[in-house]
C-alpha cells in the first residue's frame, strides 16, 4: 500500500504537468491567434460657419457644416467591415466613470449597413473616407471654433466579414484649427489650396485627390 507521502509526489506531479501543458497551450494559441484591429488616423477637417437669416424658416442661427476626413488602414490579413461609427467634437468632460462633451461642435453616429462593398476593407487596405454632416451650433460650439482648439473622440465598430462579434478602436486627441477667415476653419495640412479634394455623397471613398 502507498503511503501518503507517495500519494501527494504523485499529485503533484499531475499537477504541475497539467500547468505546464496549459501554459504551453496558452502560448501557442496566443502566438497563432491573427490580431484584429483598425488603425484610424483623422487626416483633415473642415468646419463651414453658416449664418441663418430669420426668413428661412429654420430655428437656429447658426448652423454647421463639416466635412471629417478619416485614413483607415487594415494592417491584417483579414478583411474586415465597419459596421458602427461615432464622433465627437467640443470640449471633453471626464469624471470617475463616464467621459461627456461640453460645448459640443459637432456630434455624428452612423450605423453601416453589412455586406455592402463601400465598408469592406481587403486585407492590407488602407482607403481615404470622408463624412459630411451638418448641424446646428450654440454658443458653446463657437466658443471651441473661436479658441481654435477642442477635444475630438472617435469610437469606431468593425467585424470581420459574417461575424456578429466586433472589435473596437478608440481615437481621442486634441485639435488645433486654423482659422481661414470668421467663417471656415480647419484641422491638418495634407489638402491644400493647390491639392483639394472631392467626393460622393452616397460613398464614403474620396474621390481625389484633384490637382489644380
């Protein structure tokens, strides 16, 4: 009959070859497990001031109209499809549990439909987006355009193709406009006066960019 002291060795050697062969386990399917992301860089914006007559029928005063240039890369061997897209524009508040906006310039959410070639990224694909939106703007969003700066958040949703699960990438940083007259505003200097751009508003890819 074996004694206790036989009984535990041998248990612990189970033991410990089980962790052994778990964190071999562990090792292998974390060094052959593909990474999954989007990588997001906010490219050039652009900020219109539209001042609102009090016969146009419109309550506001003043209204916004923006253009926000995205470079969104696919650095994977895997294609992948956006599928949510939030931006925000103002002045960040944070406090022990949320993150809100003051002063907000602009506010934009899009849900993108599946399966639709426009929001497909090939594997490796790196594409210019634009999103255009207009919006009204209170006193608050004038005080960030006139002060030349403001916090900008982006959360971004994408899947790969026919799955539900999504990854998500997060962007917020700061932002210093130039003012190119009491009216327009922008952010970024790869679009020029002698490089400018177009685009459809039924796509989101740049059409450009057009040399002058």
């Amino acid at each position: 009959m074996y004694s206790k002291k036989f009984i535990v060795l041998i248990c612990l050697a189970l033991v410990s070859g089980l962790l052994v062969g778990l964190l071999s386990f562990r090792n292998e399917f974390e060094v052959s497990a593909p990474k999954f992301y989007a990588e997001i860089n906010i490219l050039h914006a652009y900020f219109n001031l539209l001042n609102v007559s009090r016969d146009s029928g419109i309550f506001y005063e003043k209204m916004l109209s923006s253009v926000i240039v995205l470079n969104i890369t696919n650095p994977t061997e895997e294609a992948f499809e956006i599928r949510e897209l939030r931006m925000n524009f103002g002045n960040k508040e944070e406090t022990r549990n949320t993150v809100s906006f003051a002063n907000v310039v602009l506010s934009y959410y899009n849900d993108f439909e599946s399966g639709i070639s426009d929001y497909i990224w090939n594997p490796t694909a790196s594409r210019l987006v634009a999103f255009s939106l207009t919006n009204a703007i209170e006193d608050g969003g004038m005080e960030v355009l006139n002060a030349q700066e403001g916090d900008f958040s982006l959360e971004l949703f994408h899947s790969r193709l026919g799955e539900s699960e999504y990854s998500r990438v997060t962007i917020s940083q700061k932002l210093q406009l130039k003012a190119l007259n009491s009216c327009e505003f922008v952010y970024g200097d790869y679009f020029k006066a002698d490089t400018q751009f177009g685009f459809d508003s039924s796509m989101i890819d740049i059409m450009g960019p057009i040399i002058r």
